[in-house]
C-alpha cells in the first residue's frame, strides 16, 4: 500500500520560511517522480514544483528562486524548502508521486496547511 505523508506546515508571518517533507512507502522511490501541490481557497490546484527519478526538478514560475526541492532516495523522503514566503503562498500543499513512465500523478498524500500572514 502506497503512502505518501506531508509535513511540516504552519503558520509564518510574510518573508518568512518553511521546510515541508513528504515521506513514502509502499513504493520503489527512486522510479517515482514527486511534485508538490498546493490548492487555496476557491482556486484550482496547482503543481509547484517537482523532481523526476532523475532528479531533474521543475518550477512554476511563482516557486524560482524561493522554492527548492530535493529528494533522498535513501530515505525516501522529497523536501521543498520555501523561503521569501508571501501570502499568496498560504494554500493546503500536497506531495504527490507518479511512476516515471506514467503521465499521472496516482498517490496523494492528506495535505498539509501552509498559512503566511502578512
């Protein structure tokens, strides 16, 4: 059984940082690529950022140069560092992971709540 575990959220005030963590298990980790998304009130998801098994990593254009991922295959385990927070960052951010042949992200994790108050 495939889960996925965000952590890591809270409340920041405006330039703040947060780490978020996402933990998997039930899968071979390295073969999955993993993205953060994230989802405010009354707005469409939306990717953040992500990184392939390769490690290759993409952003939205809102996320560079404040946003990084990274992944520990050892651990299983995909951070998303945020710096320079600001309130429009304030959503449920959501790690999801997608074998790297498919197209879909299949397996969720339950969210975790970002709050930045200006």
């Amino acid at each position: 059984q495939v889960q996925l575990v965000e952590s890591g959220g809270g409340l920041v005030q405006a330039g703040g940082s947060l780490r978020l963590s996402c933990a998997a298990s039930g899968l071979t980790f390295s073969n999955y690529a993993i993205g953060w998304f994230r989802q405010a009130p009354g707005k469409e998801r939306e990717m953040v950022a992500s990184t392939r098994s390769g490690g290759s990593t993409y952003y939205r254009d809102s996320a560079k140069g404040r946003f990084t991922i990274s992944r520990d295959n050892a651990k299983n385990t995909v951070y998303l560092q945020m710096n320079s927070l600001k309130p429009e960052d304030t959503a449920v951010y959501y790690c999801a992971a997608r074998d790297k042949w498919s197209t879909r992200y299949d397996y969720w994790g339950q969210g975790t709540q970002v709050t930045v108050s200006s």
